[in-house]
C-alpha cells in the first residue's frame, strides 16, 4: 500500500484556521489550564481533558480518550474526510 504525503499546510488552511474552530481550541485550552490550576492534572501526566456532550470535563486517561470510537469515524459516516 502506497503512503500519500500529508499536506499539513493545506489541512491548517482549511480546517484548523477557521474562525469556529480557532474558538474550539482556545476553549479546549482554557478548560485544560483550569484543570491545571485546579491539581486534577499535570503536565506529562499523561491524562487528557474528556468533553462530555452536555459540556462538563473529567480527567481520563489519554489512550482511552484518544481510542474512543467516535461515531464520525465509523464506517458509513457521512462526515467529509
């Protein structure tokens, strides 16, 4: 199977420097930072933020929140790739 070189400039172009989604990760980064201060973690901790759908945080190991299937992801999706 042939690899396609990633175009990491384009997706930024896109996707990432979007208006919505620059407010996305700023509050992402807000949430975090406040988890921070408040001791639930640490920085290389190795813990992530989960947002839960009704807006609330917890404290969750990364490998679980990074390997959570998402439905966006699941085959059939009509999420564009």
């Amino acid at each position: 199977m042939k690899s396609i070189k990633r175009d990491y400039k384009q997706e930024y172009e896109d996707f990432q420097s979007s208006e919505e989604q620059k407010k996305k990760r700023a509050k992402r980064n807000k949430d975090r930072r406040k988890a921070e201060r408040e001791g639930r973690v640490s920085r290389g901790d190795g813990n992530d933020i989960h947002h839960r759908a009704d807006g609330s945080t917890v404290v969750e190991p990364a490998s679980r929140n990074r390997g959570r299937r998402e439905k966006s992801r699941l085959k059939g999706s009509t999420r564009k790739s």
